[in-house]
C-alpha cells in the first residue's frame, strides 16, 4: 500500500501531538512534585519556628498544676537518626528538696517522654550527654544541688531508644531484687518484649514501686506478660493504699486493666505479685505503664 505525503504529513502530526500532550503531563507532574516539595518546606519551616514554650505548654501546665516548676527545657543529643531530643530538668518550687529530668522526643509540633527520672531527696540542676564505656551509646551526668553527680550508662540502666511513653511514671523506682543484671527494673520500660523484669517469689512476694511525681490522671494500667513466668495475680496499692486485687491471663500479650478511681492523682504506686501461672517461684513483666 502507497502513503501519499497528506497522509505522512498527518501522521507525523498526531505524533508531534502526542510528544506534547505527553510532554505537557511531565510537565504538570514536575510541577505538582515540586508544589508538594515546596509545601513540605513550608511546614518543615513552621515547625522550626515552634517556641520551646509551645513545645510543652501543656507539660508545663501539669508540673505547676504538681507543685513543681521547669528550670531547663533545651535540645539535647538524640540517639536515633532523624530524631530530635529535648531535655527538662524541674524541681520543687523553692528548689530545695526534689526534682525530676526528662528526655524527651520530639515528632512533628509536639513532644513526648522517652525516660523520666525522679530523685524525692536530691535537687537536679543540670544534664548532659557523656561518654562513658565507649560502646557507641551515649551516657548521662545528672548534676545534683550541692555539686554531686551521678552518672547513668544506656543498656544498663535505661535506653534512649525506647518508644514514645504516654504516661508520666518515673523509671527509676524500686522494686524486689532481680535475678540479674539483664533482668533489672528498668526491662520493663525499655520497649523490648523480649526482655523483662524477673524477680523471685521465695520472700512470698516480689514488687514493683514507682513514683508518678505529677499524680496518675487515668485509670488504665498495662502489663505486658512475658512468654514466661507469667503472673497469676497483681495487688495495686496507691500512695500506701491498696486499692486493687485483679488476675491475669497465662499469655505472652499485653493485659490491659481498668483501676478503680481511688489511683487517680497517687503519687506512688506499688504492684506486687504473690504467684505465677504453672507454679515456679520467679515473676517477670515484660513491659508497664499507667494511663
């Protein structure tokens, strides 16, 4: 078949057509990736501008509402890639008797605690980042009132890669003696379900203690059971005050319990554990918190 040259002519016109409808879609897709991109830099913006005050307007609010008052909140070092730290340091109003530090993670326009830490006899007055065992995990130097320190090595004694906490619990309570270094208290906050608090049933009874420094506002505590040594049964005492008796379920899961109203606004909360499911005399808890 011959092509006459109206028809080439044709041709290669719906083709040069077809070139710039085409090139026209690059072209709108180009610009709605670089509108997106310029949007993304326009919030990441608006989030710099965020004041500390802002950050933690409502933090504040509930440590004034406690009784105590912020000395510090500034930036501080982050363990994770692409995340930000924060770090308050807060005291009783004349800053004579107690205080607290909190490291803080920052996503988006808020903050939310990573590890608090709650001394009821001493007053801090500064933090810092330090190196202390050369293990490529940064440490801390707590500076108390009076010019004494004391110094915290991550996977030790806490881990500043742990998770996002929704409630307020200081993790440097007290509890029954653990089997082991890697079964300390600190196993319970540490994001990682794979590691637990483990303490012996022989004295008839092993326990947890941990203070709320700005008083519980919920009711909801949550235990997450380890795949062992699983717990029968939990006694919650509030401020020295029993308040509670419940069961729970042979699982390696979180249990979720619903407290009666009498732990709202404790300051001190106190779990303890008088038996585990298949007998045994050793109790372990993977993961805690109280909302």
């Amino acid at each position: 078949m011959t092509i006459g040259k109206r028809q080439v002519l044709h041709i290669a016109g719906c083709f040069l057509a077809a070139l710039v409808v085409a090139s026209c879609g690059k072209s709108e897709q180009d610009a709605e990736r670089k509108s997106a991109s310029t949007l993304e830099r326009i919030a990441q913006q608006a989030l710099n501008k965020v004041t500390p005050e802002e950050e933690i307007q409502d933090v504040n609010e509930m440590i004034q509402t406690a009784g105590y008052v912020t000395r510090e909140y500034r930036e501080f070092p982050a363990q994770e890639v692409g995340k930000k730290g924060r770090v308050l340091v807060y005291t009783d109003k004349k800053g004579k008797s107690s205080g607290g530090i909190v490291y803080m993670k920052k996503t988006g326009f808020g903050v939310a605690p990573a590890w608090h830490w709650y001394f009821d006899e001493s007053v801090p007055e500064a933090v810092d980042k330090v190196e202390l065992n050369a293990d490529g995990l940064w440490d801390v130097r707590v500076l108390l009132k009076g010019g004494r320190t004391i110094e915290y090595r991550q996977g030790e004694s806490f881990s500043m890669t742990a998770a996002d906490r929704t409630d307020w619990l200081a993790l440097n309570g007290v509890s029954s003696d653990p089997l082991s270094e890697d079964s300390d208290l600190w196993r319970c906050f540490d994001s990682d379900t794979s590691t637990a608090w483990r303490s012996s049933l022989s004295g008839g009874e092993a326990f947890l203690e941990l203070a709320a420094p700005f008083g519980v506002t919920q009711d909801v505590l949550t235990l997450y059971t380890w795949h062992s040594d699983q717990p029968k049964q939990c006694t919650l005492y509030a401020d020295g005050k029993k308040i509670q008796q419940f069961g729970l379920e042979p699982k390696a899961a979180a249990q979720m319990i619903r407290l009666d109203d009498g732990v709202k606004g404790a300051r001190r909360i106190r779990l303890t554990f008088d038996a585990i499911h298949g007998g045994g005399d050793v109790v372990s808890v993977a993961e805690l918190s109280l909302q």
